[in-house]
C-alpha cells in the first residue's frame, strides 16, 4: 500500500544510504527536505570462462526488487564516470527498456548533485591481519599489499586499515598513494584476531561515501575474539553497496566454518573469495581484484513503492538470448536504513509513515 510521509518536530535520524539521495520538497516545511536513498549496484558480467564482458548499455540490464520492476537511473561502465540513463544515447537508437518514463525535476536534480559528487574509480578500503596468526610471512604479505596499493589505477582513494584484537587507521581515505604505503610499512604482528568486530568498522568508514565502496581484507586465519557474528557484517555491507574481497592464507583455508563464512559473505556483497597457500598465490588475488574493479558496471536506481521495510532481495538479468548465457555477480539484496533529514535552518524533524 502506498505510504504518506508526514513530518513532526522529534530528534533528526542520520545514518548513511546506499549510494545517492532524491530531495522531496514539502510543502507546508519549505525548509525541510525528505532525503530518499538510490541503491547502486556493482556489476559483474563474465562468460563461462570467467572472462569479462565489457560493452554492455543500460538497455540491456533488467533489475527487480522484491517482483517489483527497477527503472534504471545511472548507468557506468570500468573506471569510466556514471552517467544518468535519460542522458544516454542507446547504440541502437532505441529508448533504453529499464529507462521507464522521464525523470521528474527532483529526480534530475538530485541525481546531477549525486553523479557530481562521484568520481571515476572506487574507494578501496584494506584490511590487514596483524594478529598473532601473521607472525609466518608477515613481510611476504606487506610486499604484496604494497603492490597492489601501487597498481590500483582503478581506484580514487585507498584507505589502509590493520586489525589484532582492536582496528587502527594507520592511512585514512586518501588519494596520496605514499601515505598509504607508509601505513603498510609501520604495520606490526600481535594479539588475537577480532576480524567480524573490525571489519564491521570498517564498512561504517566506508558507508560513509558515496560511489562505488570497496573493501579489500587480508587474513591469515579464522576470527576468535569478535563479539559482533559475521551474518551482521554482511548484512551491513550489503545494506550500504559495500563488497567485500577477501583474501585468505592457508591457515584459514583448513578451517572449515571460516572457510564457508567468507565464501558466503564475499558471495552476498557481489565480492570474492581467495584462498592463497603462497606469496605468489597472493599476488595473483591481489592481481585479480585491481582486474575485478576494473570491469564492473555501476546501476543505480531509486526503490520504486513497496510496503517492505524489512530484507529486499535484488535481482538483476540481461536482456536477449544472447545475453543470457552469461554470468552475473552483484548483492543479492538489503534492508532499507532510516531515511536521512537535511534540514538547513529550519528544526530538525523525524520522519513518521502512515498507510494510506
């Protein structure tokens, strides 16, 4: 049933969306605006053989959420910027099918202030082990770190983090690819590992902005000192467009519950999984990802109505037999985060929905 938003002065709920935000202007708050989320999606498309297929247009994307058909709103493709679907100018010359009807005003707006914010690229969180499981090739590991942080072409901004038992930040967020590499070379090996715990803080950090969110973590073993259970870390990450690659030593690997969490987690935020028993196998994952965020499409679209305020499954299909046969990776869904409030000048207010 369709819902009617009213306003009311209360304490203003802010908490971070899953790409974007549409302004709805109130009539009777002039000064009030109602921020709606746009969810964005990070797409993989490969054959059989697991090569990418590139080339792809907006018209050739379907997404449902819930049984309930998606209008795409942005559209981007690899390192390239986004661009608003209306804009698009199909190779066919036909109108795009998941374009639906014109954007309104607000939409166009709000999308413009959106794409303006967002860059080619995506921000690359690293999370690295440094607890006591990481005493055996702990140099190999920060070589290998140090290699990927210096090909990353593909991305804007490297955040490189390290965990033990608590998180440190060594390089906040940043363009600067030195800082990064002096947070890597100051990392050390030594308490338990609370990974759940430390990557759940790191998907806030990254919820944070908007475009394309990566996180990257590197572990030599299972977690056995985290409170938070791993099914709320990937809840979160999928929640708020995070994926997350996870790269996984040996030790890990003969562990059979943590070898199933991380193929589950990685699999549910469109991410992947790596299993390395080497410093070269490590290499090639680290080399496989910068590949991975090199060839993904970006879509985003805005939630059309639906009375669900719990979990959303997504759906996301090519169109055409000759698409079929591919391959699609990308989060399975989310749960709806309470609407952020810009309220300028004006009280801050609380959202209330009532049925029709």
């Amino acid at each position: 049933m369709a819902k009617k938003y009213f306003l009311f002065p209360a304490l203003a709920l802010i908490l971070f969306s899953s790409y974007g935000t549409r302004t709805l202007a109130q009539e009777s708050e002039p000064n009030i605006r109602v921020v709606v989320d746009m969810v964005q999606l990070n797409v993989a498309v490969t054959d059989n053989k697991g090569n990418y297929i590139t080339g792809l247009h907006p018209s050739d994307f379907v997404i449902v959420e819930d049984n309930i058909p998606q209008r795409l709103a942005t559209f981007g493709e690899g390192n390239e910027p986004a661009y608003r679907v209306a804009d698009a100018a199909p190779a066919d010359g036909k109108t795009p099918a998941s374009s639906g009807t014109q954007h309104s005003a607000d939409q166009k707006s709000a999308e413009d202030q959106s794409l303006s914010a967002m860059v080619a690229g995506a921000n690359v969180f690293l999370l690295f082990d440094t607890s006591n499981y990481m005493y055996r090739g702990f140099v190999f590991a920060q070589d290998a770190i140090a290699d990927f942080v210096r090909s990353l072409e593909s991305a804007d901004k490297v955040a490189f983090y390290s965990y033990s038992r608590d998180l440190s930040r060594p390089a906040p967020l940043t363009s600067d690819r030195a800082q990064v590499l002096r947070g890597v070379r100051t990392t050390v090996a030594g308490d338990d590992a609370a990974l759940y715990n430390c990557l759940l803080l790191t998907i806030k950090d990254a919820a944070r902005y908007t475009g394309r969110k990566v996180v990257v973590v590197f572990s030599n073993g299972p977690d056995n000192s985290s409170m938070v259970p791993p099914e709320d870390v990937a809840e979160l990450a999928q929640s708020t467009g995070t994926a997350i690659y996870m790269i996984s030593t040996r030790l890990a690997k003969l562990e059979p519950v943590s070898t199933a969490v991380f193929e589950r987690m990685t699999a549910a935020t469109g991410g992947k999984v790596y299993f390395a028993s080497s410093w070269r196998d490590e290499q090639r994952a680290f080399a496989s990802i910068r590949d991975d965020l090199a060839h993904l499409y970006s879509l985003s679209y805005y939630p059309q109505a639906n009375p669900n305020r719990g979990w959303r499954g997504i759906t996301v299909k090519l169109v055409g037999d000759r698409l079929k046969k591919y391959h699609i990776r990308t989060r399975n869904g989310y749960r709806p985060q309470p609407s952020r409030f810009a309220a300028g000048n004006a009280t801050a207010s609380a959202l209330v929905t009532a049925p029709e």
